[in-house]
C-alpha cells in the first residue's frame, strides 16, 4: 500500500486515500476504497493504471456512479473516477463531437444542440458519464449511444490507447463489447451526428426533460431503472401490477412514481437495496412467472 501511495504521490494525480464512494455514486450508497484516483489526462490514467497493475491492486473504473450498487464496507480494491476531471468535449474535424470518457451526457447533449446537431437529444437527462453509457449502450425514449458514436478509444492492459468503430462495438441492449473486456479503461467517444434545426432539438430535449420530471423520482438518489427491460413486457409494468409501488426495506423504497426505479429515501444501505431487489425478484416471478434481471451492477 506504501509503494502505491508514493508512486500516486510522484506522479502527481489527484486522489484520495481511505475515501468513501458514496459521494461519487448516485445512489450515495458506498464505502471506502484503498485509494480513489481522479485523472485529468490520458496520460494519468495510463500512469495509474500501470501503478495499480505493479502492484497487483484491483481496481474499478467510475464515470458518474449511476449504475452501481456499492457495499458500504471498505473494499480492498483502488476506483479511479473520471467524471471530476475528465470530461472535456469538443468539436472534430467540424463534424464530431469528441468527448472524455467522464463527461456527462447531458453536458454532451447540451452540447451537441449548441452545435445544432440532432441524436443525442434522448440522453438529455440520462444521469451517466459517457464511459459507463457506452460500456452498457445506455438508451431512452427510443434512442442509444449505439446509433451516434462513430468511435470509442480506451486503454488495454498494456496500457497503449487503442479505438474500437461502429460494429465492432457489438451493441446490443444494454450490452457492448466492453463488457467482454475487463482492467481495461473507455476514455473517449466520438460521435458523428447529423445536423438539423436547434430550436426543433431543443423542443425535443425538453420534452424528454418533462417526460422524465412527470414520471421518475428525479428528487432522491437512485441508479436509474434497476432492471432490464424484460421481453414484450417492461420491469415497472410486472413490479405495479404486483403492487410493490411504495414497498420499502430500511432505507430503500420502491418509487411510488416510478416502479422500476429504487430509491433512497433515508440513508439506504447497500443491504437494503440489494434486499429489497431480491424481494421484488421474487414477487414478480411468483405472482407473472418471469424473472427480472438486474440493470444495476454490483459491487460487493
């Protein structure tokens, strides 16, 4: 733990030791890490990577903490998260947006418009980074990252950037090929959209907006919708019609506006949540005979 603690010290890279998670997750559930990196450049990730690799520490890529489910222990593990300082955008070429891995993509869909560029405008409000959208092909209202991005860039374990086009993503529903890649890193996206009036992409970025204030649970911490969306069916459909809206365990709720959604409603703990998806699980399969699968992701 000395050798990692002064090779982060000389390379100079923000970070943290012995820090809780919770404040860099949305569900605010998670407990501490061995160290918590936060890099500005490409460079520093690589740097710390190879840190952790030498000295054979684990580690968890973080974007915005929107899709996880974190124990509130400590972990003997390091997490390296993008969303504080990495997450410049830019236009390419006058065509592309590029991105860092850990902006938001309702700043990359803000951006976009004021490019008057349409086809990000379903993210608007979608509470992800752009690393942990494309590792799991985030979507809504009809929309993905996989129909816009051109290309990804991420660091493989031998440290070397390397760019991953169109297809070879191997988008699927909530599914890239990320996921088939583990202690590698996403640390760009590149978008190729096409152009169209602003004023027509900021009705309809508003509309989602709306949509969305109408119908989540936007005032309390959660991780988005906690299940998969099931075949010829959808997740809070099954879990109202068991009638769980409301059903809470400790500090865990089902969302009253939303069913598909968990939320934290007072100081929720990583057991709470996990307890109450296993209860919700349960229910549905006993009372509608299909088995929800977990969207969230689990880090225990």
């Amino acid at each position: 733990m000395s050798n990692i603690l002064s090779e982060l010290e000389k390379l100079g890279v923000e970070f943290e030791q012995n820090a809780l998670i919770k404040s860099y997750t949305t569900f605010k559930i998670g407990g501490t890490f061995n160290f918590i990196v936060f890099p500005k450049t490409v460079d520093e990730i690589k740097s710390t990577l190879e840190i952790f690799k030498n000295n054979a520490e684990e580690f968890i890529v973080f974007g915005k903490g929107s899709n996880v489910l974190v124990a509130d222990k400590h972990i003997n593990k390091s997490a390296i998260v993008l969303s504080k300082n990495f997450n410049k955008i830019s236009i390419q070429g006058g065509m592309f947006i590029q991105a860092e891995a850990g902006a938001s993509l309702q700043s990359i869909s803000k951006f976009a418009l004021e490019c008057g560029f349409t086809g990000l405008e379903f993210a608007y409000g979608i509470p992800a980074s752009l690393g942990g959208a494309i590792y799991m092909n985030a979507g809504a209202y009809g929309g993905s990252i996989s129909e816009g991005l051109f290309a990804s860039k991420y660091i493989d374990t031998s440290f070397r950037s390397q760019i991953i086009l169109e297809k070879e993503h191997k988008f699927d529903y909530r599914h890239s090929i990320y996921q088939e890649m583990p202690s590698t890193c996403i640390h760009e996206g590149l978008f190729l959209l096409k152009e169209d009036n602003p004023e027509i992409i900021k009705r309809k970025m508003d509309n989602y907006m709306e949509r969305r204030k109408k119908s989540q649970p936007l005032n309390y911490p959660s991780a988005g919708s906690v299940f998969k969306r099931p075949k010829d069916n959808f997740a809070g459909a099954l879990i109202e019609k068991c009638g769980l809206k409301g059903f809470q365990i400790g500090g865990a709720a089902v969302s009253e506006k939303h069913a598909g959604f968990i939320i934290n409603v007072d100081n929720a703990t990583f057991d709470d949540v996990s307890n109450l998806i296993k209860h919700i699980k349960q229910t549905v399969l006993e009372k509608e005979d299909i088995l929800l699968e977990e969207e969230v992701k689990y880090i225990n």
